[in-house]
C-alpha cells in the first residue's frame, strides 16, 4: 500500500440500505499484481469490487486509482477511466452479435485493436457474427474478458471468472489472467483456491464484510486459503 | 432477415403502400402514413429501448398545437408549420426527457400517460382562450399553397406524407444499425452491463426518447396540416394506448411493424366501424390473441416466412 499502488482502498465502508456490508477495508494493488479475495458466499467479496467500480453509491473511505479518486464518479466515467468490471453472472448482450458486443466496448474506449483480444482467446474470432445469447459458458465469460481488454484498462475488476466452467476453459482462463496481468493489475474474487493460489501475489481472505488475512509469498497455499472459507 | 435484404424489404413495403393509394380512398391512405410515422417512434421505445409509453398523444399534441398556433395566429405557410411542430416537439422533450428517462419501465409507462392527460386538459380548459378548448383551431383555409409541392391540397400531402415515411423509416433503419442502436439494445437487455463498458443509460435513453418522441411531434403537426384542425381530443385518455396497440400489432421492434400495424389497425377500424359500433371490441380480442400466440404481431410472424420464401427464389 505505498506509493507505487495503482489501486488503493482505504477504510471502505459500504452498505445496501440499512445494511452495512463492508467495515473498513483496506488494500492496495501494484501494476502487474494478482490481487485475489477470498471468502465464503456472502463475505462481501462481490460488494467490495462494485463499491469500486462505483456501482454501490453508499460508500465511505478512501479508493483511489493512479492518484485519482473515485469515490462520488459515476461507474461508467470510472469504466472510461480504465477500471474495468467483470461481473459473475456471465450475461452477455444476448441479442448482440460477438461482434456487435464488442463493438460497444471498442466505441466507448476507441480502441478497436481486436487482434489483441482475439490472440487471447482465438475461438471468438469464429464466432463473431454468432448471437451472444447462442455462446456457451466459456466462450461468455471470453468475450466479457475480451470486451473489457480493449482500451488497455489499468486495473481489471473480476468477479468469479470460473464459476461453472469447464476444467478446459478455467485452465485456458489461468494462462490468459498470468499473460494479462503483463498489462492490467487483476482483482480477483474467486472460490477456486488452487487456481487463486496458482495466479496471485497476494490474497485477502474476507470474513463477514472485513479483512481478516492478507497473505504473501509463501503464505499463499491453498489449504492456508481453505481455513478462512 | 439476411437474405430479405432491407433495401427490398423497404421498396417492397413502400409499393404496397403507393398501391394502397390507387385501390383505396385518400383519406384511408393518408391516415395510414400518418399513423405509421406516429407509431414509429413507439416502436423504437419499445422495440430498442424496452420503453412503453402510454403518452404518445401528448407528443402528437405537442408537434399538432405548435403547427397550429402557427398557422391560426402567425403564419400561412405548412412547411414552416412543419418545422415549428418539430422544434416544439425536441423542447418537450428535452424538458420532459431528463426527468421520466430515469424512470423504470412501467413506471415511464405512467407518467407519460399523467403527461397526456395533464396536457389535454391544459389544451381543454387552462389554455382553452388561445387553444379555443373543445371547439379547437381551425385554420384550413390560413394556409397558403406552397411551390412545387402543394400540401395543403390532400393529393400532394399524401406524396409529401409518404416521402417523410420513406424518410422517417430510412432515419429508424439507419438508427437500428448504427451503434447507437446497439447500445439502446444493449441498455434494454442490461442496464448495468452497458455501464460497466463506459456508457451512461441516461444519455443512450434520452437521446431515443428525444429522436421517438420528435417523430411522434412530427406525426401531430402532418395531421393538423392534413386535417387542418386541431382539438383537445387527440390526447383525451382513451387515444393513448392506440400507439401501444399499433406497435404490438405490428410487431414490437420490427421496422415494417409500424407501417403494417397502422394499415391493419386503420383497416380493421373503418371496416369494422361500419358492421359493429365498439369496434374496438374486436381490435381487443385481435391483440389478445396475438400475444398469446407468441408476442410477435403481424410483421413479426410474416417476416421469417417472407425471408424463407425469397431465400428459396434466391
């Protein structure tokens, strides 16, 4: 958490409602990192990656990205910033051709470098014109993770990546986070603890809206990950 | 739709409705163009952006009374009413968009009906002194004959009516494969999604409530020039869910839905109106019917057909 963090949280409170979610988060993410966050369902994982995304308005404390703070920006000026996330639920703009979903993403970051996307995941470049509605689980969550590559974003929000996947395409998705990570610092929520403990250079294990572990080096393991699910 | 290409599709559509003009009266053919031009901007509201609204007429109302002040008090040239209706009709909504497009769907619904009902009664009683209320503006004989085209002549309104569709319906083609029409897609399939790519759904919803609704002003001022009267009971409650029917009977968020809706809705209220006096009994059990069959319209379950039968030829 020191000067060179591209992404810093600082006591973050959060709430929907009456209800309090997130109590006092602190972390930091430098450029190049994996930073995952662990925990069981309903830990607050998820509201802890849309209070930084700017999609949870109730929020109190300190995020900022690169020096500027996003706290009070709207999420889609906070997108155009480039921090980009990639929600768990995997829809797509089912109605929109590949092609036409990416279009969206190329448009609002005018980056239309789709070589680079399609050199990550080659399959998309054969389903271009196919409805996104038609793709399966992997081939969802590639073109979520392609569309939010454009742009070159600083820091990649995502939640859940393999959740429901085949072995093949998690394993596919590993390669691609350990490549991406050369461009965008990476903040993971994720339950698959080999593949968080395989990709990341730190892990925060959240516990009941708070952080109750951060683990580096050799403390990264999966069975140490395991204690705090 | 591939291999029905859209440019055949438009030639098409438009032939039948020159031909409607040959077989059937004038002024059969021209409340058809009119109410296609109205219905469009419903359409797009609810095709693209998955807005219903239930207060259309106050848009038409708006586009008919500011061609008619126009032309009753100020001037006598129709064109010039034209773009007056259309001016009035981008003010409105740029007045009203920012407020109702933050709205969720049903409740965008309501308030646009609360907007109709709230201007018919301003055009009925508040204003009645300049609106002139239930005996409403009369101003045929103000206008005055325009070169090259006259449309104050019911013969050549119907060509200019029916350039303006062409117009108006290459405007929504053109619109539907644009981007923009993408992200008004993609705003009505995930409002979140859109956001999470950098887009704002204010700007992308009141933008098309801005483009629907000035179509919809543009329809009420060809109808005040057309008619050559205007009156309150073009918004009163019971006119406002007529758009809503067209579009569904059409086919919501089909391009020839409008213009297919209008010609069967038109239709089936002159026969109809003939043979039973509540013609919109039948109307009722026709939309019943079509939402249960599949929620398609008339246009949306001809077209995969028509598709298949021009591949064949192809």
């Amino acid at each position: 958490m020191n000067q060179t963090d591209i992404l810093t949280v600082r006591s973050l409170n959060a709430s929907y409602g009456e209800s309090k979610v997130l109590f006092d988060i602190s972390l930091g993410v430098k450029p190049g990192q994996v930073v995952s966050c662990v925990g069981r369902n309903g830990a607050g994982k998820s509201t802890l990656l849309k209070s930084i995304a700017g999609f949870i308005r109730s929020v109190s404390g300190e995020v900022t990205c690169d020096g500027t703070s996003l706290l009070g920006i709207r999420a889609y000026d906070i997108a155009k910033l480039g921090i980009k996330y990639i929600p768990q639920d995997k829809k797509v703009f089912s109605d929109l051709t590949v092609r036409e979903n990416l279009e969206l993403g190329s448009y609002a970051t005018k980056d239309y470098n789709w070589d680079m996307v399609t050199d990550y995941f080659p399959k998309l470049k054969t389903l271009l014109d196919r409805k996104a509605g038609f793709l399966s689980g992997g081939e969802r969550q590639m073109l979520m993770v392609g569309r939010a590559l454009l742009g070159s974003p600083k820091v990649l929000l995502i939640d859940e990546p393999t959740e429901g996947l085949a072995p093949s395409v998690v394993s596919h998705l590993k390669t691609v986070f350990g490549e991406l990570k050369k461009k965008s610092a990476l903040v993971i929520v994720e339950q698959n603890l080999p593949l968080v403990c395989a990709i990341s250079e730190k892990i925060y294990a959240i516990k009941e809206g708070r952080i109750v572990a951060e683990l580096v080096g050799d403390a990264i393991q999966a069975n140490v990950c395991e204690g705090y699910l | 739709m591939n291999a029905f290409r859209w440019w055949r599709g438009i030639l098409l559509a438009f032939f039948l409705v020159a031909l409607i003009r040959v077989f059937l009266p004038l002024p059969f053919s021209n409340e058809v163009v009119i109410f296609s031009i109205y219905v469009m901007g419903c359409s797009f509201l609810l095709g693209q952006v998955g807005f219903i609204s239930f207060g259309q007429p106050a848009y038409l109302a708006t586009g008919a009374y500011a061609t008619a002040f126009y032309l009753f008090y100020f001037g006598t040239n129709p064109f010039a009413g034209i773009l007056i209706g259309i001016a009035a009709g981008i003010v409105m909504s740029l007045i009203v968009g920012p407020l109702f497009v933050r709205l969720r769907s049903d409740y965008f619904a309501l308030v646009n009906l609360a907007l109709a009902v709230i201007i018919y009664y301003m055009m009925q009683k508040v204003l009645a002194p300049i609106t002139q209320g239930d005996n409403g503006l009369w101003f045929l004989t103000n206008m005055k004959s325009t070169p090259i085209l006259d449309i104050s002549r019911p013969k050549e309104f119907y060509l200019f009516a029916f350039l303006v569709a062409l117009g108006v319906w290459a405007l929504y083609k053109y619109l539907n494969d644009t981007l923009y029409g993408a992200c008004c897609l993609a705003s009505k399939i995930n409002e979140d999604k859109v956001t999470f790519l950098g887009y704002s759904n204010f700007k992308i919803r009141l933008l098309a409530f801005v483009i629907a609704n000035t179509t919809t002003a543009l329809a009420g001022s060809l109808y005040a020039i057309y008619l050559g009267f205007v009156s309150p009971e073009m918004t009163s409650a019971h006119r406002c869910a007529d758009p809503v029917v067209v579009t569904i009977l059409g086919g919501v968020g089909t391009l020839f839905g409008p213009l297919v809706g209008a010609f069967a809705f038109t239709g089936m209220k002159d026969l109809i109106s003939n043979l039973i006096g509540n013609w919109e009994l039948f109307i009722g059990f026709l939309l019943v019917f079509i939402m249960l069959a599949g929620e398609k319209g008339i246009w949306g379950s001809l077209e995969p057909r028509l598709a298949r039968l021009f591949t064949k030829r192809a």
